[in-house]
C-alpha cells in the first residue's frame, strides 16, 4: 500500500521473551487499534518513542507480537515544522503496525479503508502537533481519545482522557471536565534517563554548540563558536562538544560558514579542517578544527538524545532555548552585536534594531539598557519565568570571554545544578512517560471490556 508502511519484527529484537503469550489467537471481536497522532521530529523523539516502548512493554501488540489482537499505529499529521523524514524515522524503531505520512492524513480522514484495516474499537492519543486533528481523527473512527496536554488541553469536551504536564496545566481546564484529567508530569523530564540508557554518550564533559540554522545567524555563530570549543578545550582537555546539524542545514554549510568564503570568519582564529565521515553511520560524523578539536555532529533524529545529555549549551537565541530549556539543560545565551550588517537578518527584536542606522554603533549599549529598563529578556526560560534563569551574553564579545565563563560553569557541578533545577521548576515532573502509558492501557482495557460485555 502506497500510503501506509507495515513492518514485521521478531520479539527478540526488542524484549525479553517471557513477555510473549504463550498461545495468543487472534479474535476479530476483540481486535483494537491504538493509534499514536504526532507531527515533528522533536515530537517523535521525545514523546512517541518513548510511549511506544513502554506500551509494548505493558502489553502484547502487534507488530511485535504478529497474533496479538491490539496494534500500535502511527499517524503523522500536517505541520509546518516537519521535515518530511519522520515516516523513515519512525520506521526504523519497528514499534508500529501501520505509519501513515502526513501528507495522506486528509485522505485518512475521508476514507480510512484506504489506509489499512482499523479495528471497530481503539484508542487515539495526542503526541504533537494541531490537537484538532486527534478530534477528528477519533470521531471519524469513532475511537476513545487522550491528549497528552503540556501547556493547555484545547478540547476537553472531546475528551475521554486528558493528560497534562502540571497542576497549572490542569488549572486552566474548566472544572466540570477536572474528572477526566490526570497529572502525569513532563515527557521531556525522562528523556536525559531514557537516552543515557539507549544512545550513552562516551565519559566526559559534553558541551552543546548551537550557533542555529539560517544563513544569518550561522554565518556569525559558526565561525564563533568554533573558536570557543578551542579555547574550552584548551582550558578543560576532557571537554567533548557536539553540534547538532538542523533538518534545514548540513556539514557542508557548516564547513561553508568556517572557510574564507564567509567574510566574517576573519575575525576568528578557527576554522575546520577536516569532516571525517563513516559511511556506516552518520551519528560518527564529525569535523576537526585547525586546532586538533573534535566536534561531533548530531543529526535531527538523535540530536535531543544528545542534547540531554550535555553538561552545558551555548547557544543563539531563539528556539533553541526553548528546546534546551524544556531538556532543562544549564545554558550561556550569546549575541555577539559586532558583526550588525549581517544581524539585520536575524529574528526578532534584535533584528528590528539592527536596521536602525543611525544608533549601529551604540546597537549593544542601547539593547542592554533596554533589556534592564524595561526587563525584557532573548532567551524563553528567561522570558517565561520573567526573571534571569540563565546567562544573556550581549554585545561585543570574544570567544574568550565565553570560554572562559563556560570554563567555570563546568567546574562548578553545583551551579549547574542551580540552574537545571531552575529550568526544572519551569517544567512538570519526571515519570510522565510510565504514567501516560498507564492511562493508555486504561482506555484499551475499557474497550475491551466492552466489547465483551
């Protein structure tokens, strides 16, 4: 079939044995789709990996079980955030019966038949994306329907079940649907113990470097943050740095942006001098500074289970401090304002005042007398909590200066722990991944005690 990809796995490729039925049968009264809804990459990896595994774990389904009368599915749905590969993505984990790629979802909708043979009864759960097509999608299946709600559940009265990240969360639910809403904490809390277990990165310090993902922001960022991995390097030799590659970018933009070919890495002492390669497997990617640096390439698939477990991140502003904010990873922001005919490009506040050509030279002074005056903040943990949880560097800064101040973030473990316990605060509480499942398995369990009764 065109529009659904289907997968077969032996039990061993995963779990212990003893969890197979010893004789399981197949009966069509009882057969139950569980459907999984998710839209991007980041959704995928920290959010519907981890449910689909334990699910698995719970109970048998199919496809790790062939006989099993309840499958896991996937349904990825329209989002503008999606690279296009999540399908492949998801395929390679062997966790679903059926994947239906984004672009087939309105077809789903219209006739379902046409995308694989769903079961009378199932379950549908919100993992990422509009929650509106997880409404639709159940109603037209006529499935029980769970949303997992990390800021605000936007359907309650659609809802058989409405799991949310924290009590605040809950607080905005009108009251007369707060029986059908459970606390089951943050996804995202149980990545960094998840992913230390699946993909561990090797001993040492691992530093995150995000100089991000448009021409504007890289052409300044990469050339900078190069020199700061040399001169950290330089201060702790067992510092170990990753950059993760975003869907919209490649190692060879990466290499771009650190040759004589962008003007604005004259001003700095590094460049790469090599991208080494395995063909064999893209996560050992990685390139070698002038210096003798290695920094290790992440591709979009692994780069949150890297991330989570970094020590420290330097990053731009912009989404990826939100990311690294929800991974409660201790982050230093820079926004190095010397190279301004470029950062009128950026995003943004700073962008706008970059395009004022009268105060240029004083573009620093003034953003930071603005910044303190009217309390505004760049990075989001620190606008969402109204208060400075992590360091904004702007102005006209060295790569020295910031490799020296990431130099003491890493030797003070307690600090670190400061501001991860701030970003935390921010957040719900781990657990959520085995507590969204049991109410997964709930939603199945009355639906096959219905279809008995």
């Amino acid at each position: 079939m065109a529009s659904a990809l289907r997968v077969q796995v032996s039990p061993s490729a995963f779990f212990n044995e003893n969890l197979k039925p010893k004789h399981p049968k197949s009966n069509n009264n009882l057969d139950i789709s569980v459907i999984l809804i998710s839209n991007g990459p980041g959704e995928l990896t920290t959010w519907v990996k981890p449910i689909a595994k334990d699910l698995h774990t719970k109970m048998p389904l199919r496809p790790f079980i062939e006989s099993a009368s309840i499958s896991l599915n996937l349904v990825l749905v329209p989002c503008p955030n999606a690279t296009g590969n999540e399908a492949e993505a998801a395929r390679k984990w062997n966790y679903f019966d059926t994947i239906i790629n984004a672009k087939y979802f309105w077809s789903l909708l219209l006739n379902p038949k046409r995308h694989g043979s769903w079961a009378k009864k199932g379950v549908v759960v919100f993992l990422g994306g509009d929650q509106f097509w997880s409404v639709l999608l159940s109603a037209r299946l006529g499935y029980k329907h769970i949303t997992y709600a990390e800021w605000i559940a936007r359907w309650p009265q659609w809802n058989d079940r409405i799991a949310v990240m924290s009590q605040q969360v809950k607080n905005q639910i009108p009251k007369r649907f707060h029986s059908k809403c459970a606390i089951v904490g943050d996804l995202m809390a149980d990545l960094s113990s998840i992913s230390k277990q699946e993909t561990p990165l090797p001993n040492g310090q691992w530093v995150a470097l995000l100089p991000g993902s448009k021409k504007a922001k890289l052409s300044v960022g990469v050339p900078f943050l190069l020199e700061v991995a040399d001169r950290l390097k330089n201060l702790i030799p067992n510092c170990k740095f990753i950059l993760p590659i975003a869907p919209t970018t490649s190692a060879e933009q990466i290499q771009y942006f650190s040759s004589n070919m962008n003007p604005i890495a004259h001003s700095y002492s590094s460049s790469i001098k090599k991208l080494s390669t395995n063909n064999t497997s893209s996560s050992s990617q990685k390139i070698i500074t002038n210096y003798g640096t290695e920094i290790h390439l992440k591709e979009e698939d692994e780069k949150l289970n890297s991330l989570s477990q970094c020590s420290l991140a330097l990053t731009t502003v912009g989404a990826n401090t939100a990311e690294l904010g929800a991974l409660c990873i201790p982050m230093i922001v820079i926004v190095p304002m010397q190279h301004l005919s470029v950062m009128q490009a950026w995003d943004g506040t700073i962008g706008l005042i970059a395009r004022i050509p009268i105060i240029r030279k004083l573009i620093g002074f003034l953003l930071s007398k603005w910044r303190l005056r009217k309390s505004r903040f760049l990075a989001w943990p620190n606008i969402s909590a109204q208060k400075l949880i992590v360091p904004e560097k702007v102005g006209k800064i060295i790569p020295k200066d910031i490799a020296k101040e990431a130099a003491e973030w890493l030797s003070s473990p307690n600090r670190l722990k400061g501001q991860k316990e701030d970003l935390q605060n921010l957040r719900g509480k781990p657990g959520a991944v085995k507590a969204l499942g049991n109410e997964i398995q709930r939603l199945i369990a009355s639906n096959i005690k219905k279809s008995v009764d």
